[in-house]
C-alpha cells in the first residue's frame, strides 16, 4: 500500500473549509473512492497524489 494525499471539502460552521488528508490504499483510484466514501461524493478537490 501506499500513501496518497487530496484536499477534500469539510463542514466548518456554517460553510465548508478545505483540508489536506491523507489515506493509504493501492492506487489513486481507490484512493479517490475511499475519500468519496468517507467525506462524501464531490467533495475530494482534484487526483489524489502520491505522498513521498
């Protein structure tokens, strides 16, 4: 496995602020699904990048 990175979008108040998260999985694809399952679908902000 392998560790990747995304900004997503969270609740903040009465808005929404973008964090940076990390999650491990196999490739950004399963990355991106995971974070879609976890934050909610369109709310992960561009490809999950590789974390070195």
């Amino acid at each position: 496995m392998k560790t990747y990175g995304a900004r997503v979008r969270v609740p903040a108040g009465s808005g929404t602020k973008m964090e940076w998260v990390e999650i491990n999985a196999t490739s950004p694809i399963a990355a991106r699904n995971l974070l879609e399952a976890l934050y909610g679908r369109g709310n992960v902000i561009g490809v999950p990048l590789l974390v070195i």
